[in-house]
C-alpha cells in the first residue's frame, strides 16, 4: 500500500486543482449573471437626477428598483409568492444560486398599501445593510431620499418615518393592509415623522445584530 500513497496524493492534487478551477468559474458566472447593478442597466439619469432604468434589459422577475442616495443600496427589488415566499433568500433575480435578492413579502405587492421588502445585510455592507444603520437618527436625517423605481414607471419619493429594531426569535410583524399606519409605528424605537394614511407605507427589513436575530425596519412613505 506504500507504493500507492504518492500517485494517490499527485491525483488529489489534481482533483482538487480542477474541484478549485470549476468553482472559480461557476461563482464567476453567478456574479456575472446575477450582478443586477451593472451601469448598462442605468441609460442615463434625467434632469432631476433620477435613474433612466432600462428594463427590457432586466428579468421580468425585476418589478422595482430601490435606491437611497449616499449608501451602498441600490438594488432591484423582486416578488415573493405564496408557493415559495422564501425563493429570494438564496438565489439572485435570475433564479441563480447567489446571495438573494431584495423581494416582497408574498402578502403584498408593490402596489399594495403597505408594502414590505427584505434584503441581506451582507459582510460587505451591500444590499441592505446600510438600512440597519438608520436606528441613528443622525444616520436617518442625513439619508433621507429613498427612491424607489417601479417598473410600470411610477416613481417613490420616500423618506424614513420611523426605524424599528425587533428581536425576531420573540417578535414577528403581522401584515395588515388595513393597519392605521400610525399605530403600526407608534412603537419604533426612533419615531422620525408622521406617516401619512394617503400615501403607500413600505418597510424595508434586514437582519441587524444588536442581539442574535435581530431585525432592523425602516418605515418609509411619501412626505404629507
């Protein structure tokens, strides 16, 4: 058997060489595919400085764009459905293997009243983790513009109303499309502004890590 121990080793060496070269390859056409960020996806901004998204270039799973001026976020947004309301958590808008995808809760629609949107709090400060910071108020005020794109054209002016942090092993929001806003928010640990009843409500939801499994919440809709 002693004789077998170098040819055995060399060819694990070479199994792990290709092993190695096909990973590579494979994570790089996932970021290849699923980098929904990439500038050919922005034609040009217009005189207001908002995004000219091109869409066609986009999947149709893509129903929004959200982004927040002066942060890493800046992101498509997709929907959940009831069949596989977590689908997003692992893969990327093209249905690849990635790191997820901002997506809406599959009780509500871009449309709907009160919308909620989750997204990764990624290592790197991508996707949504920026949102976690907006517990300081400070951090709040001075990021104050989060645009969100709709795909039918229509464009969100928002701006944060209230930040929540909740422990989610104890605490779960419950969706109501017929909530009083104002109740919904009331008890945020930073109330910033009034929400307005007229107006879409949306939350933006990521993990934060004041304890194990916490989640931060921006609450933002359309100035009164």
């Amino acid at each position: 058997m002693k004789k077998l121990k170098k040819p055995l080793a060399a060819a694990s060496l070479v199994f792990i060489a290709i092993a190695t070269a096909l990973l590579a390859t494979w994570l790089s056409a996932i970021m290849e595919q699923g980098d929904m960020t990439d500038p050919e996806h922005v034609v040009s901004r217009d005189d207001e400085g908002r995004r000219q998204i091109d869409w066609d270039s986009l999947p149709e799973t893509v129903i929004a764009w959200v982004e927040v001026p002066g942060t890493s976020i800046d992101e498509p947004i997709v929907q959940a459905t009831p069949d596989a309301p977590n689908f997003y958590l692992r893969v990327d808008a093209l249905g690849q293997g990635a790191y997820g995808t901002p997506y809406i809760d599959c009780e509500c629609s871009i449309d709907s009243r009160f919308v909620m949107v989750y997204g990764h709090h990624m290592s790197d400060g991508s996707t949504f983790a920026d949102f976690a910071s907006f517990i300081d108020k400070g951090f709040a005020k001075e990021h104050d513009q989060i645009i969100v794109y709709k795909r039918t054209g229509q464009v969100l002016d928002l701006t944060p109303i209230a930040v929540d942090v909740v422990n989610a092993s104890r605490e779960s929001l419950v969706i109501d499309q017929e909530a009083d806003f104002g109740e919904m928010v009331a008890e945020s640990d930073l109330l910033i502004a009034e929400p307005s009843d007229g107006h879409q409500l949306l939350a933006f939801t990521t993990c934060s890590y004041q304890t194990r499994n916490s989640r931060t919440t921006v609450y933002a809709s359309e100035p009164n």
